[in-house]
C-alpha cells in the first residue's frame, strides 16, 4: 500500500506538471503545444530510453550500490557495435549479442570488484566512467561512428512507431521499455532472488545471517544493470545514428539515477518498484520538454531538473520519516 502511495504520488506530480503548463501554454500562446501528436512523438521514444536506463540502475541502487558509469558504458557499446557493422562488416545478428554481452560483462566486472575486492561501488563505477569513455576514444580515434542509412530496421528499433507512419504514437523503444519493466516487475517482486535484492540493500548483515548468497545477488544486480545499459545504450545509437566518443551518452548516468531515485529507490537501498522508476524516468524527460516548452533559458535545464530531483529526495525522505513515527507509536 506504502509503495503504490508513493507510484500514485508521483504520477499526480507528473500530471500536475503537465495541466499547469498547458494551462500557461493556453494563457500565454492561445495554444497548447505540450499535447500535440508532434511533441508526444518526440517525448516517448526519450521515455523509453531513459526509462531502460533507469531500470538498470534501479537494480543496482535497491541493493544499496550505484552505477556511475552508465554514460560511458552507453558510449562504448553504441561505438563497439557501429564499429563491428560497418568497419568489420560482421551481420546484425552477431553484433548485436556481442556488443550486449559486452555490457553485461562490464556489469559482471563491475559486481566481482565491490564484493569480492570490497571496494566501493562509487569508486568502482566513477574509474570505470573514466576508463570506458577512455577506450570509446581509443577504438574510434576521437572520430564519430554512426550507422548510416545501411540499417533500417536498427533506425526502427530506435525511433519507430507501430505501425510505422506519422501519425502512431506507439514509440517502439516505449513498447521495449513496458516488455522489459514487466520482466524486472515479476523478477523482484515474484522470485526469491528479486526479493534478495530487497534484503541485501535493507540490512546485508541481516540477509548474511539468513543465509542469502550476497555475493552472487551484488553480482547478478550489475550484471543485469549493465545488459539493461547495453539494450539502452544501442537503441539510442539506433535513435541519434552520430556518436561522437567524447560526448555520446554524456550525463546519461545521471539521467538513470534521476528516474530511479525519484521513482522511489532509495539510495541507502532495499527500497524501490519499477512502476515508479518508469513513471521517475518520465518526469525526467518531461522536465526536459517543458524547459522548451516554457521557453525556460536552456542553461537552467539542469537547474530544474536538479531542483525537481533535490525536491523528490525531500519528499521521499520526509514520507518515510512519518511512517516510521508512525510505526513506532503503533
């Protein structure tokens, strides 16, 4: 019940937002622009991009860790499978896994570092968002990779509609979004290994003594976060078609962490759904749109959705600080 407050808490948030600028919109312009099928067909293919990126992070972060390599991770595997289809002409259906399993590997490498050479996951992260980038230089020599117009069913899957015309606004890489929240739903909330994820970010101490494998959870948790960031990360290759290796996929992980956090994942871990990380993820993108929208200097983007993230934070903390009073005198 506390968790579906918290979802529908945030979807009125989302909603509210929407009504207040449409009602300036009306005032101001005599039009609404937020609602037109052209700005909707912009905003959902993001949604879902982003959300993809939420997702994975929101693995990590319920466990109580973080990702901050998700960015240069998004970078290095968009470049690695622009590289293998074009440069080294390999076919769709080996690159794509391999760039993927790349991903996941990542993750892998990622999870052994903080469990079994007992490193933080900030620090582990931040070098690898370093080091990733690092080698997205390397391979391309600091030139722009893309795919040109040799791969239309990629384009598709990046920034499609069904059925595929102007006027659809079922975004492919939204529908992809919804498939894979469905899958992590069931996966944390209706498998025993989800549900250790909950327990290990709660109290790792606890989730030990009953006799959890912590190791092997920490270890799937950023391995599903990096396969997760190479599904996002390719489509929005598919999506842009241009990746420069020094700012493709810039900011990124901060985007992901934006839509896990305000979603409800807290980051002291063992809290968090994936409806909220889907509907956190949109708030995102929306306050992205409306800084347009509003016709807000686009140098304050990042102050608004700072501002909207710091608020979010408060008011996640303050809701639990009230449960827990109210636990307690109950």
């Amino acid at each position: 019940m506390v968790k579906f407050r918290k979802v529908l808490g945030l979807f009125g948030l989302l909603a509210g937002l929407i009504v207040l600028t449409c009602l300036w919109e009306r005032h101001a312009h005599g039009t609404i622009r937020f609602l037109t099928p052209q700005n909707l067909r912009n905003l959902l293919p993001w949604i879902g991009l982003f959300g993809i990126l939420s997702l994975g992070e929101a693995l990590v972060v319920i466990t109580g860790g973080i990702d901050l390599s998700i960015g240069s991770v998004v970078a290095l595997v968009g470049i690695i499978c622009a590289v293998l289809l074009r440069d080294k002409g390999w076919p769709v259906i080996a690159a794509i896994p391999v760039s993927l399993a790349i991903s996941a590997a990542i993750g892998a490498w990622h999870g052994l570092l903080v469990t079994k050479g007992r490193m933080q996951p900030f620090v582990v992260t931040l070098c690898g968002l370093f080091f990733y980038r690092g080698i997205a230089r390397l391979i391309t020599g600091d030139t722009t990779r893309g795919f040109g117009g040799e791969f239309p069913s990629l384009t598709w899957l990046g920034s499609g509609y069904i059925p595929n015309n102007g006027s659809s606004l079922i975004s492919v890489p939204f529908v992809i979004l919804i498939v894979l929240a469905v899958l992590e739903g069931a996966y944390l909330h209706f498998s025993a290994e989800g549900r250790h994820l909950f327990a290990v970010g709660a109290s790792e101490d606890a989730a030990r003594f009953s006799g959890i494998p912590i190791t092997r959870v920490k270890i799937v948790a950023y391995a599903l976060c990096g396969l997760l960031t190479g599904i996002g990360g390719l489509l929005i290759a598919f999506n842009v078609n241009s990746l420069g290796p020094t700012d493709f996929g810039s900011f990124y992980e901060l985007y992901a962490i934006a839509g896990a956090v305000l979603g409800g994942c807290s980051l002291r871990g063992g809290s968090g759904n994936v409806a909220g990380v889907v509907v956190g993820a949109s708030l995102i993108v929306v306050l992205k749109n409306l800084v347009n929208i509003l016709e807000i200097p686009s140098q304050l983007e990042y102050v608004v959705i700072g501002g909207a993230i710091l608020a979010g934070v408060f008011a996640d903390e303050t809701f639990s600080r009230r449960q827990g009073q109210l636990g307690v005198r109950s």
